[in-house]
C-alpha cells in the first residue's frame, strides 16, 4: 500500500468518519474505552442480532489515528458474524504487534501496518479493537 494513499485513507476518515454519531436506542449495545495517555475516548454502539453484527456507530473525541482506524474497522465488521469479526481483530493485533499475519483479510487496515513504528500510537490504533471486544463480550453475555 502506497504511502501517500495510507495518509490520504487515515485523513479521509478521520475528517469524514463512518457511522460517526451517538445512538440512543437499547437495542444496541454501548462500551467505552479510553486512551489514559491522550483525549482519546471513545462509546462504541453495536447492533448485533442471531450472532451477527448488523450495525454500529461510535462517538466521542479521539485523534487522527483512533477516528480513522475506529471509522474503518466498524466499516469492516458489519455484516460479518462474531467469529468473523473477530478472526478479523485477531488479523489486525498482530499487524499492529509486528507479527505474521494475513495481509489480504484486512484489505483498508493494512493503513496501519507501520503504526509499530511510533509506539506512542499503537494504543491509538488498538482503541476500536479493545472497545468492539468489550460490546461482543456484553452481547454473549446476554445470552447466557
């Protein structure tokens, strides 16, 4: 992935981020997470039905690198099942980790493949991963 489209492609969505809104309905579920080391705070909203991620929207205040990969990801997981979503989290932790990973299951998230570089960052871009883990945990859950 070209280096001037990762910029434009982290730029893009985190000026015009996807599902950028609060919701207020008790059918999804709501999980926050934050970055103690910066303003970064995110409420993740997830809509989640027989397993499978219908919706989702996320709000709150963050830099750059969280709106965009929070944007991105939420993009990446809706219509997926649980076990799909997270196969693709998984794929995505060991990019951000340095480890060998699938490269063609993250498609748009390879963007932060050199993220390792500035460690500052890394919990930036891991922030919609911890906050999505956290709304799938609520959702079995509730079906216990």
């Amino acid at each position: 992935m070209d280096n001037s489209f990762k910029r434009e492609l982290i730029v893009d969505n985190a000026s015009n981020p996807f599902h950028k809104k609060k919701i207020e309905d008790a059918s999804y579920i709501k999980a926050n997470t934050h970055n103690e080391s910066c303003i970064d705070n995110i409420d993740l909203f997830v809509k989640v039905q027989d397993n499978i991620v219908v919706d989702a929207y996320f709000d709150g205040e963050a830099c750059a690198i969280t709106t965009s990969a929070t944007s991105i990801m939420i993009r990446n997981i809706i219509g997926k099942t649980l076990v799909e979503a997270r196969s693709l989290m998984k794929e995505y932790l060991k990019m951000i980790n340095e480890e060998t990973y699938q490269e063609e299951k993250l498609g748009e998230l390879n963007v932060y493949q050199d993220i390792a570089k500035q460690p500052s960052r890394k919990k930036c871009a891991l922030l919609p991963v911890e906050t999505l883990e956290k709304t799938f945990n609520i959702y079995e859950e509730t079906k216990k």
